[in-house]
C-alpha cells in the first residue's frame, strides 16, 4: 500500500491500494480519491462502453502474462491439433460403414463438431476460469470484493483474465470447420454464414449464463465444483445431432433446461437450411430466459451471501 499524502491545493488526504481484479491490477480507491477510480475506467462514460474498455484493459495484461510461458502455447496448439484429427479419424472409420447419421453426411457432421469445439474453447478462453474465480471466492469469502467494485456482477463473473491458450486452440477446428464448409454438396449464402456466426455468440452466452446458474448454488452449498462435470457432459451432448433425441420430452431437456442443442446445433442447422426462422426465434428465446435466469440466480444468491465463505 501507497500513501497518497496531502494533494497541493485540494486538500485530500488518501491511500491507495493496490490488488488484482479478474486477472489484472487496478487501485482501490477511499471515498474521496473515486475520481481517480473513474479516471482509470472512464466513469464519466457510458457505463457499456466503461465495460468494453476493461475487458480490453484485461486482455492485454494477460496476453502479457501468457507471453512469459511461451511454451504453453505450443503444447496447447499441438493438443488442439491431436485433439481435432482424432475427431476426423473416427468420423472417416464411422462414414466408412454408413452415408447417413442421423441424416447427416460426414461433411455436415464435421461441421457441427468442429462448430461445438470453436464454442468450447471461446468458453474456456474468456468465461470458465473467471466463473471458477467467482466459485472460490464464494468459498473463501473473497467474493466480498466484487461487491463493492462499481461494475457489473455478472460482467465481473463472466470476464477478467483470457486464456490465450484455449483461444489458439480453437484455431485447428475452425480451420477444419471451414475446409469442409467448402465441401459441401449445397451453397451457403453470405447472409446465411453471419446469421451462423451470430447464433454461434448466442450460443456462447447461453452456455455461459447456464453455468452461472449452476455455479450460484455456491452460495447455498459453497463446494460445488462438481458441477464442473455437467460442463462436459453438456459439451459432448452438443456434438451431437438434433435428430438423435427424437423424443419431444429428451428433446424439450436438451433445449430449454440442460441447453446442449442451442450451443451448436441451432447454428449449424439454420445456416444449412435444416431449419427455419423458428429456429432463429428458439435460439433467441432460450438465450434471453438463460441470461435472465443467471441474472435472477446471482441475486438471490448475494441476498443468501454472508461473507467468509458461509
């Protein structure tokens, strides 16, 4: 900690300490230095716009820090690499014995898996170490700092340190992605692509807001990293086309209370032309009930919230 000292001509007398937030440092600041506060994250400003420049201010100070261990990036971009072509291998050995799954060609099956392994790694890039850090400190009762920040809370929960790691090995199945995109036996229109491209970031807030809704039940039962399990089973569900739950009831889960179909599928489906506009819409409304559902969770779990892990 810092001492501030008398400021010349204002009179002010303060200390200045400083601490890591979401993976960077910034100052905490007395009551009557805020201004330096708003100075570092322009809070005269819009408070979107206050947001957008702290997330830049985050990524920069960990590409920094990822730029140390090199050598992390390699070994990352040779598992995503290993991890991608053993995909491919076993989609070749499975449409070596069958043209269909489902419906579904080799190319189109490609597609979709690599279209869930893009979101996956977007997931573990930007949210899933930063919504773990909210889970300890629930725990531990760190999470008290989050509170008096004057940011959002579920911009705090979802965003802060950005695993440059994760976010070179999505590469490998975009590349993959895009190769068979190409191969396909019918065109996909440019409109179609960014429509695509736009349920694909739905996607990823649908799968972030459900694991804060999962993650909140940390403030009822504080050790809940074994809800970390349902991330994967909800990722590997993903890969997997519609038509394989033909059930209205399996189908029905899959939508709108385990939400594995709307992560991939819906994307991969309305840019094929499997589906239509309801397709867009359903997509649109599990997406708002989610992010107001992990709104509502974290609310009710800050009213339970007593500090000190408990």
């Amino acid at each position: 900690m810092r001492d501030l000292g008398n400021s010349e001509g204002s009179g002010m007398e303060g200390r200045i300490e400083t601490v890591f937030f979401c993976g960077s440092v910034i100052e905490i600041l007395p009551e009557e230095r805020l201004y330096e506060w708003r100075s570092i994250t322009g809070g005269g400003e819009n408070a979107d716009m206050r947001e957008v420049r702290i997330f830049f201010m985050q990524a920069k100070l960990s590409l920094m820090a990822a730029s140390i261990f090199r050598a992390n990036f390699i070994l990352m971009l040779i598992q995503s690499i290993i991890n991608t072509l053993l995909h491919v291998a076993c989609m070749d050995f499975i449409y070596g014995s069958v043209e269909e799954i489902g419906g579904w060609n080799r190319e189109e099956m490609l597609v979709l898996i690599c279209t869930s392994m893009v979101i996956n790694q977007l997931f573990r890039a930007f949210v899933n170490g930063n919504q773990m850090r909210f889970v300890e400190g629930v725990a531990d009762g760190s999470f008290d700092h989050m509170l008096l920040r004057p940011i959002g809370i579920l911009f705090q929960i979802d965003t802060g340190k950005v695993d440059f790691s994760s976010l070179m090995s999505a590469l490998c199945p975009a590349i993959i992605l895009a190769v068979n995109l190409g191969r396909l036996d019918r065109t996909v229109s440019f409109w179609s692509f960014n429509l695509y491209l736009l349920l694909c970031l739905m996607g990823l807030a649908i799968l972030s807001a459900f694991m804060v809704c999962l993650y909140s039940l940390a403030f009822r039962f504080i050790r809940v990293s074994g809800l970390n399990n349902i991330y994967y089973i909800l990722m590997n569900i993903s890969e997997k086309p519609q038509e394989l739950f033909p059930q209205r009831f399996l189908s029905g889960c899959f939508l709108f209370a385990v939400p594995a179909i709307p992560i991939a599928n819906i994307p991969v489906r309305v840019m094929l032309g499997r589906t239509g506009p309801e397709g867009v819409l359903i997509q649109t409304v599990v997406c708002v009930l989610f992010l107001s559902g992990a709104k509502a969770a974290v609310k009710m779990g800050i009213k339970r919230y007593t500090g000190g892990g408990g």
